[in-house]
C-alpha cells in the first residue's frame, strides 16, 4: 500500500460525517455505517472515492419510504402501505 492512512473515529449523522470528510485531504474515505450515509459523503465529495465496508448495511425507515411518500405533496393514501405496522 502506498500513501497514507489516517483515521479519526468521528462519531455523527450523515450530514456531519459527509462535512467532516469534505474538510480532509483524504483522497479516499471510508465510511463504517449505513449505505446511504456513504451517499451522502459522495455528494458533498465527488472528486474523493467513497467507500464503504458493508453494502448491504441499511437502514430499514430509509428502506420503508415509498416514492410518493417522498415527495412534498404525496397523493392521498400513498403512504398508508408503509406506516401500516
């Protein structure tokens, strides 16, 4: 391996963790938590690589929104599937 290898066990949502990695002059990230949190470091860092050690690691109220639920407005009823417990 070469280069250097610098670890700093930041703790925080993915928003703080994608900021903190933006700060570094890592040229790759590693990022220990859910998928999408990796997405979110990839967004405010394009130019770095993001990886991520587990890709099935997900978040399961992440994996229970429906597109329309998502959306500001959603269609009435579109989200009763998945607030249904």
């Amino acid at each position: 391996m070469t280069g250097r290898v610098t670890t700093h066990g930041i703790v925080g949502d993915s928003l703080a963790l994608a900021r903190e990695a933006a700060r570094t002059d890592a040229d790759v990230i590693v990022l220990a938590g859910v998928h999408f949190m990796a997405e979110t470091a990839k967004l405010l860092n394009p130019e770095k690589t993001v990886l991520i050690p587990d890709l099935e690691a997900g978040c399961s109220l992440a994996a229970s929104i429906t597109a329309a639920c998502a959306r500001l407005k959603p269609l009435k009823g579109a989200c009763e599937a998945s607030n249904t417990t």
